[in-house]
C-alpha cells in the first residue's frame, strides 16, 4: 500500500465524496422520476458513469490508505434529498441540478489538474478523464433545458455554494 501525502490525501477523499455524493443525486432523482420520463435513461447513464467514479476513488482510498470523509453519512442523505427535491420539481429541475453540481466539478477537478501537474499520474490522469464525462453530464442537462428550469439562477446558485462548501468540508473532515 502506497501511503498518500497530506495534499493528496485530501485530493482523493474530496474526490470520492464527490463521486459517492453524485450517485446518492442520481438515486434520488431515479426514485422520483423512475422511469416514466425519457430523461430518465440519461440521469441513469450519468448515475452508472458516477458510480465507475466512485469505485475508482474507493480504490484509491483503499490503496493508498486514506482516510475517507467523515461526513459520508450526510452526503447519503443530502445527495439523495437533493436529488429527489429537484426531480419533484420537474425534469428540467432535475437537469438544473446537474448543470450546477457539474459546474463546480469541473471547477474543482481542473484546479486539480493544475496542481497535481505530473506529480501523481494515476490520480492526475483519473481526474481529467472523469472530468472530460462530467463536462458531458453538464452539457446534456444545459441541452435538456436545465436554464428554463423554475427558478433557475436561485436553484444553481443555491447548489452551487452547497457544492463549494462541500468540498471545503470534505477536504478536512
């Protein structure tokens, strides 16, 4: 077992919060939606690209011996609410979620790119190929009408800030 750095420790833990986070998402939404709706093949086509993530930042953890967050349990519920919340709303909600939470990931995931340079090729080489698919996850849901979804600028906005506080949380705890 490869032992982490601090920096990448904190790296993947964010990392496999996120992932974990996002299919908690796509559950909630699938719960609700089902499949009477034909966005419903696309939300699950993410969930199944979000659940390979996840598996692979598991791996990681594993690996490498990090301690994984703290607040797993709370992504669990949050994730699935958040989900289940917006697709309640309607397709277009639900879309609109995924445009906001896509956009801070790939945020976070280019700045790491950034700074992992050629440092830790595995991690590095991981983070822009799921980045590249998260960029898709985004583009489907602006595509399917994520900005003409009710309340649009206050939702993205509001998932948004929650996305960059979870972050920040899951770095250290």
């Amino acid at each position: 077992m490869m032992k982490a750095d601090r920096k990448t420790a904190s790296m993947i833990r964010v990392d496999q919060a996120g992932e974990y986070g996002a299919t908690r998402i796509y559950a909630g939404q699938l719960a609700v939606m089902g499949d009477r709706h034909p966005m419903a093949r696309e939300i699950a086509h993410m969930a199944e690209q979000e659940e390979r993530h996840r598996a692979f930042f598991d791996g990681l953890i594993a690996r490498r011996g990090v301690r994984p967050t703290a607040l797993q349990p709370l992504w669990n519920v949050a994730g699935f609410a958040l989900g289940a919340a917006t697709a309640a709303m309607g397709p277009r909600a639900a879309m609109a979620c995924t445009a906001a939470v896509e956009t801070e990931i790939d945020r976070h995931y280019r700045d790491q790119i950034a700074e992992l340079g050629d440092s830790d090729p595995e991690l590095g080489d991981a983070v822009a190929e799921f980045r590249a698919e998260e960029l898709e996850h985004r583009d489907a849901a602006l595509a399917a009408g994520a900005e003409s979804a009710p309340g649009y600028p206050l939702l993205s906005f509001a998932i948004r800030a929650g996305c960059r506080a979870a972050i920040a949380l899951a770095k250290r705890i």
